[in-house]
C-alpha cells in the first residue's frame, strides 16, 4: 500500500437514535471518523458493449484503525466531496490489519 496514493479526506459517519424534546426517537448522522483515503471511482455497468445502467460509485481504500474496523455497512455512509455515499461493502483485506476498503454508491437527493 502507498501512503502517498492517500490524498482526499472522508468523514464516516454513524447512524444514531437520538429522543427529541418531545421524547420521540429521531435517526440522526453524527460525524464518526475523519481520515484519508485513495479514492477510485467507477460510473457505469455495462453488459457487453450496453451500458445497463448509469450509477456514480466509488470504492475508498484506507489504512486500517481500531475504529474503521468497528465500520459495517449497515449504519454507517461516508461523506466525500460534499456528496453522501452509501457503503454496499466493506474488503477487510485478509484481516492482515493493513488497510479497509469500502466499496461505495452515490446517494441520490
């Protein structure tokens, strides 16, 4: 893995059941884990020679921490370049406790 490849920050975030002041539980994003991360991004799925569908997704290679190990992808997304990506995987890499990959798509808003 090269460290210098590791040029863009990403912020993980966490989904949490906060209860509001009129004790209802609300979902709410909180800020987790800021780092930095190689960024690889793909747009299209093609069969053949006919793109079947146009999606903007994107796969964040880091290295890895205690925290980024805790990350699944249920109840975490990751904020990159002001747009919010949804994790579909997470690469654990062997488990040799060197670096993470989280496969990603764009959120549509």
């Amino acid at each position: 893995m090269k460290i210098g490849r590791m040029n863009e920050r990403i912020t993980f975030q966490k989904n949490e059941i906060v209860t509001d002041q009129y004790k209802n539980r609300v979902p709410v994003w909180n800020d987790y884990f800021s780092c930095w991360a190689y960024a690889s991004t793909y747009t299209t799925n093609e069969d053949g020679n006919v793109v079947i569908s146009e999606e903007e997704s994107i796969t964040f290679q880091v290295r890895y921490c205690p925290e980024l190990a805790a990350v699944t992808s249920t109840g975490y997304r990751i904020l990159f370049h002001d747009a919010v990506y949804n994790i579909r995987s997470v690469d654990r890499m062997n488990y040799q406790k060197q670096e993470l990959r989280f496969a990603c798509r764009k959120e549509k808003r």
